[in-house]
C-alpha cells in the first residue's frame, strides 16, 4: 500500500471559537483547528493524531460505498451496520437456508461466504486538494455548459491518472459546492466475504417500527472480510486469495460506554444541505417533500400489492422496500420538524445578516458582490420544471428501462476514446456495470414492475404534451387520449418479448455496438435507441445548469465563510461521502415536555419489547439468557445490565451507517447505526437539543457474539481491552 | 353543623414498620401509626392534624358522590375536576349556547347556574365504628341469607337513627370485607351550582387520546359552589338560598410543587382488590378482563354506529362514550400490566407464606383456621355462572327495562313500613330515584338503545334454554330457535308504544301501586310485572351468596392481618369510597427500558400537542400567552414556564378524582386527576416503580383563571400564598 497522507489540505477555517455544541462534520485536517472542543468534549489524544489518513486510528476506517465499517483485527475483519450487510446476508439465503432467520457464523476462514456481487471495501490511502489544477481550467465568463465540460474533463484526467496503479479507485469531490476540490485515491478490495450476523431478530429487531426511534434494542452489527490476492493487491474473488492485512486495526473496548462520555465517530456521511438558501429551504419543505412523500406512498402500496406478504417477489423487494419505507418515514419526520420548528426564519435571518455584514464591509461586498441574489436568481429557474420531473420520477425508476438506457449509452460513449467518455461509462466502471446487471433478477418481479410502470407513465401521460417526451409518446402511441387499456397491453407485450430478463442477455449486450442496438428487436433495446437522442440533449440541459451552480453556488458559500470567519465561527463542509469526524458526548434528550430519554438501553427492554410476532421477535436463547440475568463479563454495574444502544450527540447522516463510535482514546466501543426522530431534520439543521444519533454498544456486540451466538473464534481474532 | 370527631376508631394496625414506600390509602386515624413515614416522605405539621374530619385540613375535603372536591373560600366555593363537573357543563349547554365549548365563569352569585340533577356536595361530620353494633346480631351458624338479612337490617337502622337529623345522609361502611364496621354521617347539600369551567380545549385538552397518559397537559379542574337555604341547613334548589359557609378551607399555594416535594392527597376513592386471592386474580385477568372487554368494545361500537360523530345522539352519549372508553382503555392496560408482572406469583406466594406462618404457630392455626380454602370454595361457587351472567350483562343496561324494573320495585317495597323495604327504596332514596328519572332524556336516544338491546338479547338468546330467563322469554316469544326479525319487530312496537320516554309519565309511576303497574299496559311496564318474581329469586339466591362472602372474606383478611403484624406491617383497608389519605412524593418514573418520564409538564407542551385538531385544540388566546411567554407571577424559574400537570407516588384510584393535593404544610397545590397507563393495575397491585398519579398544578389553574379566563373574582376569593 502506498503510503500518502493527508498532507497539504489547507483548512477552511482555523479560528477556534463558539460553535454550536456537537455540530459539524470535520474533515480530518480541520481536527487541529477545534482542538480546544475536542479536548472539551473529553478527547484524551492529541487530534493530530487523527489527521493522518493512513496511520492510527483513521487508517482503521474503511468505506463500504454508501455505508462504513472499520478494521477490527489484523486478518482483515470488518465490522459494520447488520443493515449495511444485509443484501449479502440476503444473497447468500435461500427458503431452505434462510441466512436472514437464522444468522450466520464462519467457525474457520473457509466457512465464509462471498459478499453480494458488487460488495467492496474501500480503504482510503490519499487526499490531495486538487482546487487550483481545476480553477486554472476555468473562467467568469465561461457558460455552464463549458465549465461543466471543463471540470469534467479535468476530474476525469486526474482519475485517470491515480488510477494508473491497477486496484485503486480515485475520484474528485467538490466541497462547499465547488468551492475546493479534493482527489481521493482508495484501495478497492473486491473480494469481500461475510463472516458472521446475529439472526435478523437480533440485528434488525424492532425493525421499521423502531426505525429512527428511541428507545431502541437492534443489534445492528455484522461481519465482513476483506480478501486480496497473494500478493497483497487488490483481486476478484478466489479460493487462493488470503486475507488481507491492515496496516490498522480498531482495538475494542468491552466496557462499552458510560454517560456523557466523549466518543466521536468517523465516516462517509453521504449529504447534508446545512447551506442551502432559504428559498431552497421552503421550496423543499412546504413543496418537495409533502408532494413527493405522495408519490412514495403511491410506490409502497403497488409493491406491496403486486407482493403479498409471504410471497417470493416479497422478498426480492424487502430491500427495496424497506429503502422506501426508511424515505417515507424521514421526510415525514422533517416534515413534522420543520412545522414545529423556525428553520426557515432563521434561514432567512442568517441571509438578511449576511446582506447587512456585506453593506457594512465594503471589501466584502467588493468581493462578494450579489453572490446570494444570483444564486437565488439560478434555484428559481432550476425549480421552475420540478413540478413536471416529479411526474416522471416514477417511471424513470424503471428497471428494464434504465437498464436497455444505460446499456445503449455504454455502446455510444464506448466509440470515444476512453478519456473522453462521460464518466460512469469508462473502462473503470466496466465492473461495476456488469455487477449491477448480474444484481437485478434478485431484486426484481415482472409483476410488480409492470404494474410500477402502468402506473406511474399513466401518471406522466397526464402531462400536457408540451411538457412529455416526444420520441417516447411515439415509440409508445401515447397521444393526448392516453389510453390505459392499450398502452398496459403494449406494456405487457414488450415485458413478455424483452429478453433483458435473462442475465446473460444482458452481460452480452456490454461490448456490442451502436449498429447491433439499433437492429436489435429487443422492445426496451429499440425504446433506448428511439429516446436516446432525446433524453440525451435533456441531460445537456441538465448540465448547463450544473455548470452554473458549480459558478454560482462557491460564490456563495465564499461570502459564508468570509461572515462566519468574521465571528470566529469555523465552518465544515456539507457531506459530500468523504471521511468525516463528528464528536460529541453520550447523552439524552427530551423528545417530548414531560419525556426524558436516557441514554442507555438494556437487555431487559429487550424482552419487555418481545412480542413473538415480527419485528419483536427476540431469538428465545437470547431471552433466556435475559431471564436468567446471565450478563457475564459484559455487566454494566451502573445499568445492572449489558448496555444495548446508546445515544450521543454526533452529528451523522446516511453514509455514516457502520461507522465506528470509538472512545475518548480511540478505542472501538460501538457501531453508529441511526438517528432519532427528532433529528432527521439534522440533514438541513442541526439542533443541539434533539440531534441524537444512536450506537449498538460493544458490550452488547460482544455479549450476543460470546452468549447467544458463540462466536468466540472471532472476540479471540480482536484485540479486546477493557 | 354538629361537630363529631373521628373519636374511638381503633386503628387496625398501628405497628409503624418498613411499608412499600407511598403504598396505601390509609383512614385518617391510621395517619399516627404512620408518622415515621409520613415525616420521612416530609411532611411537615403533625398527623395527629389530619386525623380530625371536622377540624382543619380534613374539613375542607369533601365528597360529590363518586368524585371528591375541597372547598376553596369561606364562601362556599368548591374545586373539583372538569371531568367530574363535566355532567354539570353539559346540562347547561346547548348547541346555541355550547358551554363544553366555550367555557363558563359566573362573574357574580347571581350568574352561577344550577347543577346536573342529582348533583351533591357531601361534608363529612361524624365516623362511627359500629362493628360490634353488627357483630353482636351476627352467629357463626347462619346461613348466608341470615347473615346478610341481619346485616342489613342493623345498617337500616343504624342509617335511620343518623339520618333523624334532616339534611344529613348515612351509610355504613364496611372494611376488609366486613371484619369492620363504621357509620358515616354526612351533611347532604343539594343545592350545587356550576360556577366557573375552563374551556372543553383547556378542562379536557388531549382527551381520550391523552386519558391515562403521560406527558399530559389538562387543565382538569372546574368550581362549584354549595348552598344551603338561610337558616344555613341543606335546600332544595332556591334563589332565596345562600352561599354554604364552610368551617374550613385551604389556602392555595400559587407555587404549586417542586420536585421530591412531599404531597398528600385526601378523598374518596372507590374500590381496590388488593388483598383477593390469588384464585380470584387469576380469574379476573384471564377471563373475566378479557372476556368482558370485547363485550364492551361491541357496547362501543353499537353506540358509534347509531349515532353518528356529529349527530344530536352522539352528544346526548358523550358521557356515556367516555366511561366506556375509559374502562376499555383501563381493562387493557391491566391485561398488558398483568402480562409483562408477576401478580399472581405474587399472590400465591403470599398465601403460600400466610399457610406456612399459620402451620408454625398453632396458636394462629387455631384461631384462623383454614380460613383461605373456605374463602377459595365460595370463590369458586361464585364464579361458576360468571360466563353465562357476562352473557346477560348487555341487555340488563337496558334504560327502559331497568327503569320499569326499578319503579315496579317501588311500588312492591312501598307496600311494606319503611324500614323494612329494600335499601335504595327507602323514603329516603326518593329524591334520587326521581333525579335519575329525569336525567334520563339528556343521555338517552331511541336508535341506539334498540340497536343495543337487539344485539345483546341475539347474544342472551345463544344461552341454552336453563340458562335463560323462562319468563322473560315467555314474555318476549323466544324460543330455543331465536327468530331475530320476529324480535326486533317486537322490540321496535315495544319501543314505539311505551310512554316511559316521557319525563313526566315516569314521574307520575313513583307512588302508583302494585295493582297499577299490574293493569297497565305500557309494554315495558308489563314486562317489568312479568319477569319481576324470576328476578328476585335470583337476586335472594346473590344474597345468600353475599352473606357467606360477608362470613369468609372477614376471616381470611383477619388472617392476613395478623400474618402483617407478625412483620411488624401496618395493614390499610381496600378502598370503598371512605375518606383516605394517601402520601408520597412529586417524582418520575421510568414507562419503558431508556425513557424517563420527567415529572412536570409545562405551557410549552401544550402548544408542541396542539395541532388545532380535536382533541389537541387548545384555544387562540392561551396559546398567544404562551408564544409571548406571559408566566405572570406563576412562572416557575426551574423550569422556567409555567408548571401544567405534575406526577406524584401517591396511591389513588377512581373516586380520588377532584382529590386536592396538599403540600407537607396541608395547602392546597392542585388537584389529583388521573394515573398513568402502567398504574392502572393499580387497583389491584401498588408498584412503587411505575404507580403515579397526575395532577393539575395550582400554579396552571390560577395562570388559566387570570390570563386566559379573566376569572380575578374567583382568585380573589381564595386565600393565595406563596
């Protein structure tokens, strides 16, 4: 591996001051600047020790891509969220061998189960601030079009160039909207192996009932392992490749935690819009979210519909469902947040102080100019068009669809040399393409999908024709009369033809060419061919205004900082999925006048939630084991029991799943997993009073693994302290 | 008033031992045997104090008959609860003039509005213990018709001596199933008005929803005043009456509580089963709860049905709704509290440990004998019809046949002197028999009462025919093969013709002879002459099981008496509607494993609740206080807002309602209203971890009274201190 660290990226903003309790998502570097908080807060090492990507304890996180875990022995074992597992657990059972029910432990290396297809574990070896080399490419004047074009160009240039070591995967992030850019360099392991999960009744207890809530009782942990090839490189998956070795490995501390404990998490929180103007901020609120939380109603009830409960389509769409059902219930908690709370007012009050720090500093304003007007100027005519995209929402999610789309794509960009293709259809994502298409038939019903997709373009059809697609209401006899009865007939047709169903079909489409679609007689390969032109100047359209926010969004978040950095205030860059440090303290809140949550669950609520009936359905030698108050060295004396979740005030977000929550001297003492209720909204707004995020206790973790599952051969492979 | 103390009762235990902490509805001269408790806990003047009914505190406390209330000024003026003057409230209203809705406050005597019919205040003047006055008539070989003959002959006449002083109203209490005896005296005032209610939005805030919930925010709480004619005795209703003018009232403490703070609460609560036996509470949590509470839920939804949200009937059932509701709610709470507790090894242990005692000291043995195996055959005898009597339970509410029953039964008792009638015929039941027969028509409606009774006689009629009642059927054509049509036809002319829908003709029965109801041909009437004989023995047949009840359950709860005694453990008897006073301490408690429930609420809370939805709708001005943060002079600084409802360890249960809660210096701090949902089993089983009662705060009920009422006339006739 080698070695890079994080070295010249500046920081943003180094003036240590007040800042909202816990808030903030730091980019490692920044750690340093914040040290007065951090050792506040009850860290015991010194932060610049966390600064360095590829030494301890930063070079024991890992990315799962779109969730994180962390070393947690030297043979390569990964810990991380059961739910970031679950498509594996899921992929590897069967009606008879139902490795969800059950659970599953490798006792021996030779026991453990190839991960879904797709599975990586990503381990981050270089961060270089690459903000000048793309500046330098750009001007004031250029149109989106062309400074979409040129970042474009530039960022795939320097992937290309990282990506000359073979087993690495390189990619450019833009923070503060395109204000820095950076380029991640990250060994992609790709031989990933399930080695151990509690049955779901243990890791997904409490299930979508207890999704974002407290209190909560999920053992939501599981274990992969990450394999290379003899060498030590980087290989596909092989009966000859070893274990690979970290340089890195988190130590556990068994103890779990005690209240008001510093602990701070690292991970790849995906998003959060913590910047966003207020406009954006109502539009989304008072506009966006209620009416696309319809549409995802709409979308649940046809899935649930088409796959009755029981039903083999039911469990190729337990994923996808329970995706689903995690949005409905996040956006109605922001929602219900925003309604209660002034999130918009001080929005607007931030912007109104913004505009009166500028008027008094004329060097400012110099500088700044009318950078929020503008920005406003470009939101307002990028939402013009959003009440027509959210009718045809449903409808591009189409699997068949999307899938004879990209594949047709792949065949136009691959008559371009490499480097000039759009990214996403390189050699690179060559992979990771025919991964995708080998995932589908698990996760897909002819049923359900067609009745998603008579729904959902009856719905668009219902656009005046201005506003639908041309060459798509042709090729599908759509006219101004849309009628159902033919058009689900056609649909039926083309679903009954399609020969995309069968994997191998589709492996064999990548590679052919533009003239073999064209001939093809494949109805969903012919629809591809007949929109392409279509959707793809769509897309150009798209990118114009991309280009223009990548002008006007850095301009606008310039004069933000400029004005926080006038009152001392660091800032953090919104999640954009690259590492992060959040920290805080184990702590409670008040989720309600009269209401107290504490920090702490125990093995007793467990069995108070036992209902026998999903999702409470605790394993019965779990709850004998309760019964018989058996806690073992696992005990908190203070909770009389083995500690389960635990609350504290780190700021996360959806990446941060799996992240490890580690101690005050940076030991492992649990697994990030969700957030409460109340703390949705955190996406858009962090209140100090009800963000909480919440962790499955290492005690908990080493209690099921030692008592209920005796996976004592994995505790011995950890380095386990108290 | 004659003054008559609380003089020789003896107290039944009076060794002060380790007690469960806050356990017990102790009688008033039981509070000295306590005081180590009592001081402990906080209190700060002497129990000898509360021990005197006629003196300062326990003066100021008094009974409306099923709720309890405590007089506020020298004038009379009474606080209770909104839902125990709710009847009141609701007979003032119309749909014109909705007081429920608006509220009411009388700003002078002469506004104030007479009560609900039948409305009582109650003053407790005199307790006599008359246990040897009963037992002295009573022989061990009795049957159990003898037994209960005797017992209510002496009570008759003890309740006619008392009762020679008009105005006054006498009853004989018994406790611990008959082991004591006591004559209670209490002035009967009858002139009650309604004087000032809050608001439905404030008085009833979270409604069903919130009833037995915790966090709560009710402003339950609503005036009386008592009148009595000049010469200051007991008056019908007059405007030529005065202002009753109490010995005694509290001072009201604006503060309201503070956390830990010692309080007491003084009332009448009904009734607890805490010392059944272990066969008796495995019958009633197993069966008889669950059993019955889906009986109850058909009662619910025939009344839901037939009268539609929104109709003249749904008003006229309101009441009726909530108490059906309310023990509902109450039944399943008690069935998941019995689930998740082990009452009933609890219970069986204790009689475990009760016969091993006794086997170890023969001088016990000898005296109680096998007083637990006598009682657990009676049980069971008891309850060998239960199922077949729970079929019967629909039809026998019947307002129409209960109220031919009832008036046929005048007449028959009338036949005899008055002392030898029936109690609840007697001269003196009059008033309220008639007072029952004109509150009828406000909660009473023709569709709905048929479609009950319909249901629930289809329901007696699956009973096998010796089940049955022969002359109910005969009098009603049901045959073994019940023809529902045919009945319900019979049922609807029965409905059309009968003329006990009309006040005045119900009226005009009371007096009529037996001979009359004979000739008559009022339907209802007829049937009531028709069934009467088949009733009554069944009803001697209940008596002589009574009165072997009346034998057993005094020795075995002698048993345990001693059994106690032996521990050195004061014993308080079952509640049965005599003054109590129960103490503890303003404390949370813990709903659930990670949750705390904080043991105050405040103004904020109820703006978080409203949602301008029943039954979250508080009203425009209070919330426009509560945005501007108008604490006024009841802000508390802990809390910094204004306390709204509190929970405290007190031990209470229906009847308790309106109870004023006193500090440990016996002023008055708000009222008692409801438990929490985990207290409810309560009733049968005090759990110091999870039993708390909630109370409305003084501090909210004087901040509603100035800011939000404008109620200053009110205000200004208490004493308030600080």
């Amino acid at each position: 591996m080698k070695k890079l660290m994080l070295a010249a990226a500046a920081s943003l903003a180094t003036v240590a001051s007040p800042l909202m309790a816990d808030e903030g998502m730091w980019q490692p570097d920044q750690l340093p600047s914040i040290e007065k908080h951090l050792k506040d807060a009850g860290l015991k090492i010194d932060p610049d020790n966390l600064t360095k990507l590829t030494e301890f304890p930063m070079g024991a996180v890992i990315s799962l891509g779109g969730c994180t875990a962390s070393f947690l022995s030297p043979k390569g074992l990964v810990a991380t969220n059961h739910h970031c597992a679950y498509g594996s657990i899921q992929f590897n059972s069967t009606a008879e061998n139902n490795l969800l029910e059950k659970g599953f432990l490798a006792k021996e290396f030779s026991e453990e189960l190839a991960a879904a297809p797709g599975s990586r574990v990503y381990v981050t070896t270089e961060v270089t601030k690459v903000t000048n080399s793309i500046k330098d490419e750009l001007t004031d004047e250029m149109s989106g079009m062309s400074r979409y074009k040129a970042v474009e160009k530039i960022e795939k240039s320097l992937v290309a160039d990282c990506e000359a070591e073979e087993g690495y995967r390189c990619n450019v992030y833009s923070f503060h909207g395109g204000l820095e850019y950076y380029l991640i360099k990250q060994m992609e392991i790709r031989d990933v192996r399930l080695v151990y999960a509690p049955s779901s009744h243990i890791g997904k207890y409490g299930g979508d009932v207890d999704n974002w809530m407290w209190p909560r009782h999920t053992g939501d942990f599981a274990f992969y392992r990450a394999y290379v090839g003899k060498d030590g490189k980087p290989a596909d998956f092989s009966k000859d490749n070893v274990p690979y070795e970290p340089e890195h490995f988190l130590t556990v501390n068994a103890n779990g935690v005690a209240k008001d404990d510093f602990v701070m998490v690292t991970g790849y929180p995906g998003r959060t819009n913590r910047y966003r103007t207020s406009a954006e901020v109502k539009n989304q609120f008072e506009w966006r979210y209620p009416t696309f939380r319809t549409i995802l109603h709409k979308y649940i009830d046809i899935i649930e519909q088409n796959a009755p409960e029981g039903s083999d389509a039911r469990v190729k769409y337990a994923s996808t469902l329970a995706g689903l059902n995690n949005a409905e219930k996040n956006w109605g908690s922001m929602i219900e947040s925003y309604g209660k709370g002034n999130l918009l007012e001080r929005r607007q009050k931030l912007e109104a102080d913004l505009e009166a720090w500028l008027l008094d500093n004329p060097a400012m304003k110099e500088k700044h100019g009318d950078s929020l007007a503008e920005l406003d100027a470009l939101i307002k005519e990028d939402l013009k068009d959003q009440a027509i995209e959210l009718k045809k929402w449903g409808m591009s999610r189409d699997t068949l669809t999307g899938t004879a789309d990209r594949l047709y794509r792949l065949a136009i960009e691959s008559q371009k040399p490499d480097a000039e293709r759009d990214p996403g259809y390189q050699e690179r994502d060559l992979i990771r393409i025919k991964e995708s298409l080998k995932r589908m038939n698990r996760r897909w019903d002819a049923e359900v999908e067609k009745a998603l997709y008579k729904h959902f373009v009856a719905q668009y059809a219902s656009l005046p024709k201005e506003d639908r697609v041309v060459s798509y209401d042709k090729f599908m006899d759509i006219s101004n009369e849309f009628n159902a009865t033919e058009f689900n007939d056609k649909v039926d047709n083309m679903f009954a033809e399609t020969e995309l169903t069968d994997q191998e079909v589709r492996l064999n489409w990548v590679g052919k060419s533009v003239e073999d679609f064209k001939n093809s007689d494949d109805p969903f390969i012919q629809l591809a061919v007949a929109t392409y032109d279509e959707n793809y100047k769509k897309e150009l359209e798209d990118k114009e205004q991309s280009g223009e926010f990548k002008k006007l969004r850095p301009q606008y978040m310039a004069a933000i900082i400029d004005f926080y950095k006038s009152q001392g205030k660091p800032v953090y860059a919104d999640a954009n999925s690259t590492l992060r440090v959040t920290y805080g303290n184990v702590k409670g809140y008040s989720p309600q006048d009269g209401l107290s949550a504490t920090p702490f669950t125990t093995l007793e609520g467990i069995k108070a939630k036992h209902t026998g009936e999903e999702p409470f359905n605790s394993p019965i030698n779990q709850l004998a084991l309760i019964n018989a108050k058996q806690y073992g060295e696992y005990k908190d004396s203070a909770l009389n029991s083995v500690q389960v979740n635990f609350l504290s005030t780190v700021d996360t977000t959806g990446g941060n799943s799996g992240s490890p929550t580690m101690n005050a001297n940076a030991e492992f003492v649990g697994l990030l997993f969700d957030g409460v209720y109340e703390s949705i909204i955190g996406d858009w707004d962090y209140n100090p009073q009800l963000n909480r995020s919440i962790h499955v206790s290492s005690a908990y973790m080493l209690w099921v693994m030692k008592y209920v599952d005796n996976a004592q051969n994995l505790i011995n492979e950890m380095k386990v302290v108290r």
